[in-house]
C-alpha cells in the first residue's frame, strides 16, 4: 500500500502544466462549439473620438447560423454621421469573415498563432493559462497580445492586444480587450473596448455591449470534436 501511495505521490508531483500548443488546439476546438450554434443577441455600439468631441451609436440584432455566419439588423442610430458609417463598416466586416470558408483565418488556434505559457491566473471567478500569442501573418483580424484560457472548459475568458495590421484608415491599429462567457454551454463575447490612435481622428475609444442572447442550438458534431481534441483536465 505504501508503494502505491509512493507511486501515486511522484505522479502528481510530476504532473505538469499542457504546452502553449496543446491549449491553443484546446482553445480552437472550444471555439468550433461557437461556430456550429445557431444563436441571436443584441449589441450596443458606442464610438467616442475625443478630438473632435464626437460621438455616435449604434443597437444591432444579430443572428448567428453555421451554414451562413453571422447577420446584423440596425435598430437605432444616434450622433455623428461619419461615426456612424464607422461602425457599420466594421458591421460589414464581421459579417464577411463570419462565413464559413473565412473563419479559420482568424480562428486562435496553432494555426495562426506562436503561443508560449505565461502562467496562471484567475479571471472573473475562472481558473486560467495565460498565453502569449503572436500571430503567424500580418491580419487586422488577428491579435497580438495576451489571452486567457479556462482550465477546465479549454475556453477563451479574455484577450488583449493589438492588431497585428491596420483595421483601417480612420482607425489604425486599435488596442482590444475583450471578455467572454458562458451562455447556455456556448462562450460569447460579453463586453469590448477598443481604443485607436490615427493621424486624421487622433484618439477614438469603441466600446461593444453584448446582450440578450439566445442560444437556439448547437450541432452535437461540435462537442465530439472537443472531447477528441481536448486533453484530460489535469487537477
């Protein structure tokens, strides 16, 4: 008995934390149960640019189908024109890279991103990797910076960085931080804050609140591709 004990005692004393690569395969393959819900929800888009004392604002409804990527519906605009067209220009965007055959482009996973182990750290009650990542090709959709990973979900809680090219001209390379979670076993967006420094606008500030959503679905093929991706949680 004692022997087994001894064994059982190097064993965890030996059990170390998974590689960067192996929690970014977790992480993408969380991700593919987002991808393959069918949910709705709304947002409030807020846009602030403090050299010009302007601002504007902006409530969609969006829907979500895996067959299509997601859709937005403008409910209200209020405040500057030109900030008005911002916002729905980044609307458009999102639109386009939502579609399925663009998606993996900006997916975090091994295939876009080096990553290396930071540490640990709790975020929002959430057990947490830290990792930093970098992306592998200049995208204004990918991010350069620092996420954190759930332990036990292989979910992403948070990210924060820049973007690793211009978003564009009014906008240049904004600085994001972004918060995730759970909604009916799905890992959504809840709040994002952007801030962005151009020569022409000098600094905007972009904050996104995310609400009512409703989860309809999820396709079962998501979840089989987690539990064949993920590693075991190690305690």
């Amino acid at each position: 008995m004692c022997t087994v004990l001894a064994c059982l005692l190097v064993s965890v004393t030996n059990w170390t934390d998974p590689s960067a690569d192996e929690i970014l395969v977790g992480l993408a393959g969380n991700s593919a149960i987002r991808h393959r819900a069918v949910y709705s929800g709304s947002r409030q888009y807020c846009l602030y640019n403090h050299r010009f004392d302007k601002s504007a604002a902006v409530k969609v409804r969006m829907t979500a189908q895996p067959s299509t990527g997601k859709n937005f519906t403008v409910v209200s605009r209020s405040g500057s024109s030109r900030m008005i067209d911002i916002i729905e220009t980044l609307l458009d965007s999102e639109t386009e890279t939502s579609r399925p055959d663009r998606a993996a482009g900006h997916e975090i996973g091994p295939a876009n991103y080096h990553a290396s182990l930071k540490g640990s750290e709790t975020i929002a009650g959430h057990d947490c990797w830290v990792l930093a990542v970098k992306p592998k090709h200049a995208s204004k959709y990918l991010i350069d910076g620092t996420v954190w990973v759930d332990k036990r979900t292989r979910a992403l809680v948070r990210l924060e960085g820049h973007t690793a090219s211009r978003v564009s001209f009014w906008i240049g390379t904004p600085h994001i931080v972004e918060e995730f979670a759970p909604v009916d076993g799905v890992w959504l967006p809840v709040h994002t804050v952007s801030k962005s420094q151009s020569a022409l606008l000098g600094e905007s500030e972009l904050d996104i609140r995310y609400t009512e959503y409703d989860v309809k679905s999820v396709t079962p093929v998501a979840a089989t591709m987690v539990s064949q991706r993920k590693r075991p949680v190690r305690q």
